[in-house]
C-alpha cells in the first residue's frame, strides 16, 4: 500500500487504484462551530499569487486550517498553489455523499493529485480498501468513475469507521462515503482541499478577498451528471 505522500509526486492516473488505500490519521480537534446552520462549497483561501486569507464568519475552522497546512507541507511535502474550504454544518442535506465515492479525480488536464483533509463532529465518514482494477476501455472523460466503484465494490468488502472530531488526510484514491442518518439529523462535516490547478465553479462560496465568481461551468451539470455508467463490452 502506498502512501498520500508516494502518490503526490505522480501524475493522476488510474494505475493507483490496483491497490488498497486508505485515509490517514493527522490529529484529534476540538472545535467550537457556530450557533446557526453553515454550508459552503469550496470557498477559495488560497489563490495563486495571492495570500491567505480566511472570511470572518469561518473563523472558528482556523485551527483546524493550521493542523491541515503544517501536515501538508512537513508530512506530505506538496505545497499546493490553491486552498478551498468546504463546510457543512448543520441539517444533513446533501444527496449523494452516502454512495462510495472519491474526490477530485478529474483527468481534462494532466496534474498531481490534490490532497483533502476532513473534520466530522458525529456520524463520521467511513472508508473501504480494495483493489480496484480499472478495465484498458474506461475512459475517466466519458464514464463515471464513482459509479465503477460502486459497481466494483466486494460483497465482503470491509468497511472501517474513522473517529470524529478527528482530522483525517485522503487524495483522489480512497474511496469514502457519508453513513446514512436519519432525516434532520445534524452534523458538522470540513474539508479542506489542497489542489494544483484551480476549481472553476459557479457554485463555488465566493471569497471577497478574491472577487466574484465569473465562471459559469458548473462541474455536476456539465461534466459529472453526463457521464455515462462502463459497461464491460
């Protein structure tokens, strides 16, 4: 099994799923989020050529931004050009965390994995590790990955529950989901990604360091929700 660091130095690819992978622990937190209900998607903290910078309201995740950026840089060695920061907390709304899935695997342009580092106050995230073998006819630019995986998945796979209020690391080759919970159940959920080429979204959460969202490519419905299902010929 090979290591977040081994893999960063690589370009993405789909060689690194023959092997098992999983998350890596970083540290336990504690932190105190806020009275009233938060979402943001990919709120940019750190643009290239631009300095860091946090929006007031998200103040209470700075620890766990500090934790992130010094395992980045001393653990995984990559110093990555662009920062984004994902918040959920509050009612669980999103509808498809709950299948298996990874994140930021996207091959339009050559590029290093990017690096996520998540937070859960409950029901945390769980991890399953196999050999995924990716067929010589999959196309990761026509065919939907997350839902291979889905296909793939061993009747006796084994599924491990990470700890809350723990931060973990992951990259493009781990394969995760949200637990199912109960409708209106609460729970506070952070990611923080660490990628080499920007996230052009228009629904990403606008950061007034670095000015409003131009772009109006939108990554679900323009790319991901057409994406088609491999079907072994």
């Amino acid at each position: 099994m090979s290591t977040i660091k081994q893999r960063a130095k690589h370009l993405l690819g789909t060689n690194f799923f023959e092997e098992p992978n999983s998350a890596e622990y970083v540290a336990p937190m504690v932190l105190s989020p806020p009275v009233e209900d938060q979402y943001v998607l990919r709120c940019p903290l750190v643009v290239l050529g631009q300095p860091y910078s946090l929006p007031n309201e998200m103040n209470w995740c700075a620890d766990f931004i500090q934790a992130c950026m010094n395992y980045q840089l001393k653990v995984i060695g990559v110093n990555q050009p662009y920062m984004y920061l994902t918040i959920r907390h509050g009612k669980v709304i999103s509808e498809t965390d709950d299948e298996w899935h990874v994140d930021g695997f996207s091959m339009k342009v050559p590029h290093i994995p990017e690096q996520n580092y998540i937070w859960t106050s409950a029901n945390p995230t769980e991890i399953t590790s196999f050999g995924l073998h990716i067929p010589d006819d999959f196309d990761p630019l026509h065919h939907n990955l997350q839902l291979l995986i889905q296909d793939s998945l061993p009747t006796n796979a084994k599924i491990a529950t990470l700890e809350p209020q723990t931060i973990y690391a992951m990259d493009p080759y781990v394969f995760h989901r949200r637990p199912t919970v109960e409708t209106g159940q609460t729970r506070t959920f952070l990611r923080l990604s660490f990628t080499p080429i920007p996230i052009d979204d228009v629904n990403n959460h606008t950061n007034p360091a670095f000015g409003k969202i131009t772009t109006s490519y939108d990554g679900v419905k323009d790319f991901r929700d057409k994406l088609s299902r491999y079907v072994a010929k």
